[in-house]
C-alpha cells in the first residue's frame, strides 16, 4: 500500500513538473527533457557612473536667548505641576 502511494506521487510530482514548464513556456524542456541555454544579449553596454549630487547641509537655527528663556520656563512649570500631582 505505502509503495503505490509513493508511486503515485512521483507520477503526480513528475505531471505536475511538466504543467508547470508547459504553462511558464519552456516548451523545449517539456518535449525534449533538456534545458535549453538563453542566448547572451549582443547589445553594448553603456556604463556611466553614479555622480551622486551634494546638497548644501542647512545649518540648524542657533536658539536665541529668549527661546531658551521660554522653555525653561515651560519645563519649571511641568515639573512644578508634576510634583503637585
């Protein structure tokens, strides 16, 4: 019993194989069994190199006086606040 099965699904896998190239169309494959080799491509090929463009890094805004000043003033009052709750 176990044999047949095992024959049986070689017979399925090996079907299944022959499907699958027939449908992807490797047809030469399916009728001859052997692997057909792709023929290079004859076109030139340009190379040109990658120039990679460099942007300007933009300088992060110096903080004034006044801002620092304001969010000192913003995190006293959170703490303040935080040690109240």
């Amino acid at each position: 019993m176990i044999f047949e099965a095992i024959v049986v699904g070689v017979i399925l896998l090996a079907v299944g194989y022959w499907a699958t190239m027939f449908v992807m169309g490797r047809r030469d494959d399916v009728l001859h069994g052997k692997f057909v080799e792709e023929q290079p491509d004859t076109t030139p090929v340009r190379f040109m190199p990658h120039v990679a463009r460099v942007r300007p890094a933009q300088a992060a805004p110096q903080p004034d006086r006044d801002s620092l000043q304001a969010l000192l003033t913003v995190i006293k009052q959170d703490l303040h606040d935080a040690a109240r709750s």
